[in-house]
C-alpha cells in the first residue's frame, strides 16, 4: 500500500492526524538533518499501521515535507 503523507519535523507534540481530505499528517520531534526527521516519520508508521519498521520503505520527497511510503504487510 503506497501512501502520501506531509511530514512536520521540530514538532513539540508528536503525533499522526488527518486532515479534512484524509490526508495523513506526521509530527516528530526530531530535526530535518541527516535523515532524523525521515526515520523517525518511519517508525512513527510502523507503529500507526502495527507492521515493523522494515516493512515501511520511503520511496519519494527525501527532502520535501510531501513524502510516499510504501508500506508491506508481510
């Protein structure tokens, strides 16, 4: 399942919302440098969608707040 999500780096509440559209939105508190913010977005999922971390692959939007992930349930 390939999912499109706004990450929100520096948050001091981390959490996982949806907005109106049902678009997810991922707060983490860690900083955007050196992929921090893109792992901890990363387990976030994992632990929302109740499958490991390794099932959960960034696949776009390295460096943009617009990220997709796919997600495997294996």
């Amino acid at each position: 399942m390939r999912i499109t999500i706004v990450a929100h780096p520096n948050s001091k509440k981390p959490r996982i919302e949806k907005d109106l559209f049902g678009a997810l939105h991922v707060y983490v508190s860690e900083p955007p440098l050196e992929g921090k913010a893109n792992n901890a977005v990363r387990e976030a999922l994992a632990k929302y969608f109740s499958v490991n971390k390794s099932a959960v692959m960034l696949m776009s939007g390295e460096k943009s707040k617009n990220k997709v992930f796919e997600i495997t349930k294996k």
